[in-house]
C-alpha cells in the first residue's frame, strides 16, 4: 500500500471501532481523493476493541500491514494483511504484558504500545514479514496526580517517535508528564531519558509535532487546552512554554458542558492545529505563529456527531475526518486553505469508531 490516492483517484483508510460496543472491529474504506468521501470495502471482528490502529509503511516495518491494539484488560496487538478489501490476520493476538492499550506506533523495527491501564509502554519486535514478535521490553511509569479519580496512578495515552528517529515519547495522563526514552533497536529495550513535568491535574494525552521538527503541542485531557513545547532533538528535551485553551473565550454553552479533548493534529504547512472534543462534540481551530510558539483559538465547528474519539488528516492535507464514538459515524470535512476552518462534507456509518488512519 502507498500513501495518498491510486491511480485511479481513490486511496485507502482503516477504522478502528469498540466490538464490545457494537462496532464491527476494523472496517476498510475507499477514499475518494477528490470529494474526500468514504466508501465501505469490508470489516472483520478478529481482534477484540481495535481502537488504534497503525499503518507500516516500509521493509522492515511491516510495508503493507496494519496494527492493532485489543483494547482490553489484558492488552494485546494484533497484525493484519491489508492486500485485500477485507483485513485478514497474519498469526494470532499478542500480549503486551499491558492493561488496555489505547495507542501504537511503529519505530525502528519495533511495534510499541501505550498501555494506559497498566501505566506502562510495550516494545515487540517486527519480523521481516510484518508480523510481531513476543515481547522486547516492558517500560513501566512511576507517579500520580492531583485528580483523585483519573491520577491515582500512571496511565500511559500514547507513544511516537519524534521526527528525527533519535527518541520514543510517551504520554501520561496520570501523571501529567511526558516521558522521552531511548529506544535500543537490537533488543528492543525503552531506557529512560527524561521526563516533562506539565502543570499538575491537565492530565496530557496526545502530542503532536510541527513539521518543522522543533516544536511539539501537547493535548490535555482533564483540561481542554493545548501545551506548546519546544523540542530539542539533539538533547532529548522537550520544554513546555505556552498553554493555549482550545475552546473559544466565552462561546455559548461551553461552559454548561465538560469538555474532553481527545486528539490533536498539525496542517502540512504548520500553519493550524485542530484538536477533537467531546462532550462539547466539536473540532476546534488554532491558528500557530511562524515559528510555531504560539496558538491562537480561532473558532470550533461541530464535529458532524457525537464524542469524537479520534481526528485525522489525509495525506494530502485537504481533508480531515473525526471518528464520532458514541454517534457511530466517521464525518469528513474539506480544509479551508487559507482559514484553516473544516466544512462538513459528508459521514459514513462506522459505529463505536474510534480511530482512523490512512494507508
């Protein structure tokens, strides 16, 4: 599989969704490079509560095969061929080792997870034909924070590498940080390198990077705002220096509702950052400075549903889609070039959805 669209105008996206819930597991759609639009190609419900997914996009790291995590107490992942319209399993389920895994990436050979209940990240080597391996190493989180109900202990929300290949960041909503380890990519061992202290109770949960390299935006959970960090590749340090909320001052009815951010994502051009909410049910709009420091809340636009889990860009930058949870449905939106604001173009029906990613 390749990034963007075929030949022929269309392309290729994976949406996860909760089986426990009524969703179908993983569904495959067509994507219509033009219109934006999603179009049902099949779906299997071989691994339980599929709510991330992740695409490999080259030898080594499983070209052509997509993963999973299974949601579940005990935390698995899963490979899954994508040669055909509908996933079909390479092996069986692999544990993590793990409670509830929420996220995964792809870094150096290696398959990582987030495992939020256990507070802890997973690393599983990747075999040449894409399929995963028993688990490498199992770094665990130390801490809490001030939410007696949501921090009593880690609850590691999401791993990536950074943009130079050097660092593996974790982010923990329980313990309001975010963990920078080095990754050993011959025996697949996460080693502490240092940790990012945010302001205690915003509970972070995802993190995005600016194209530029430099910069990253941290999404809090507990507290609807965004984090502007600079980031230093060369040290491995990551410093927060600004905190943005990402709802609008004063906007109607945002204050009778609890807001849960969800996702974050930055334009192409490093020019907007859109962030999910639930609960307020929204997508909102951030305008960033040049060099990437600040963000300024423009305006939100409804999210085309309801509990919007999860927010993606396509590869070309011209359209975004929010996987509504609780609606069931996935509502794409065409990206104003110059504005940076989404106009609802059209949804498909994916219930419990939880993620989307693109092929």
């Amino acid at each position: 599989m390749t990034s963007g669209a075929t030949g022929d105008g269309t392309g290729r996206a994976y949406i996860g969704s909760f089986t426990s819930a009524g969703g179908r597991g993983i569904t495959a759609v067509a994507v219509e490079a033009g219109t934006g639009q999603l179009s049902f190609l099949g779906a299997t419900d071989a691994v339980p509560d599929p709510s991330y997914l992740a695409v490999g996009d080259g030898p080594g790291s499983g070209g052509g095969v997509l993963y999973a995590v299974s949601e579940t107490e005990h935390g698995a992942v899963a490979a899954l061929d994508i040669t055909g319209d509908v996933p079909r399993p390479i092996g069986e389920l692999w544990p993590v080792e793990g409670e509830g895994p929420t996220h995964l990436t792809l870094a150096a050979g290696q398959l990582l997870t987030a495992n939020y209940g256990s507070g802890s990240v997973t690393a599983l080597p990747l075999r040449p034909d894409g399929s995963v391996g028993p688990v490498g190493s199992v770094l665990r989180h130390e801490g809490s924070g001030p939410d007696s109900e949501r921090q009593r202990a880690p609850h590691a929300h999401q791993v990536l590498p950074d943009p130079s290949g050097a660092w593996v960041l974790s982010v923990d909503l329980g313990t309001d940080s975010v963990r920078i380890c080095a990754l050993d990519t011959a025996t697949g061992a996460l080693r502490l390198h240092g940790e990012t202290r945010l302001r205690p109770g915003t509970g972070p949960r995802h993190l995005a990077f600016h194209p530029d390299g430099g910069h990253a935006y941290v999404l809090n959970e507990l507290e609807p705002t965004v984090t502007v960090c600079r980031w230093d590749a060369a040290a491995g340090v990551l410093e927060p220096v600004a905190e943005t909320a990402v709802l609008p001052e004063g906007e109607e009815g945002a204050e009778d509702l609890v807001t849960y951010p969800s996702e974050v994502v930055v334009s192409h051009d490093g020019r907007f950052l859109w962030t999910a909410n639930r609960g307020h049910d929204s997508i909102s709009v951030l305008a960033l400075d040049p060099a990437g420091e600040r963000a300024r809340t423009v305006t939100t636009v409804a999210c085309g549903g309801h509990w919007p889990r999860d927010l993606a860009l396509d590869p070309t930058g011209r359209w975004l889609y929010a996987a509504n949870e609780r609606s069931g449905n996935v509502s794409w939106f065409a990206v104003d070039a110059t504005t940076g604001i989404p106009r609802r173009a059209g949804s498909l029906d994916v219930p419990a959805a939880s993620c989307v990613v693109f092929a």
